[in-house]
C-alpha cells in the first residue's frame, strides 16, 4: 500500500524550517559556485566549463563537486 503524499501542512515546524534551511544552503551553494565558474578564467577550471554548468544543478552533488574538485586552486604569493 502506498502511503499518501503528506502536504506542507501537514508536516511538523520542525520539518519546515529543515526543508527551507537545506534550500537555502543548497542555493547558496548554487549561488557561489556558479558565479566562481562564470568569473574564473577557462584555464583555471578543470575540464570544460560548459559542462560544470548544467552540472551545478545536480542538488548539493554538483556545486560541493565544483568547488572541491573543478577549481584550479592558485598558490598564494610569498
């Protein structure tokens, strides 16, 4: 038997705010990788820029992924 579809209001305060505090970490993640990779020059991505894009839509996996592992990371200046 398949349970019903629970709607907003019928979920607890507690299970609200934990659905809207992971969409804000998730599209703040959205926001700072995707404008890392519009901003960073080609040759400081690993891999072809065009194809992180639609990849920084996978929720959570695509921008954690980006900004771990496509970045060139620059040394700092002594």
């Amino acid at each position: 038997m398949a349970r019903p579809k629970k709607k907003w209001k019928d979920l607890t305060t507690g299970q609200k705010r934990a659905i809207v505090a992971g969409a804000a970490v998730q599209f703040t993640l959205l926001a700072v990788a995707a404008t890392d990779l519009a901003r960073r020059p080609a040759a400081q991505v690993r891999g072809p820029k065009w194809a992180w894009a639609p990849a920084l839509a996978v929720n959570f996996v695509g921008p954690v992924a980006y900004l771990t592992c496509g970045r060139v990371r620059s040394r700092p200046s002594a």
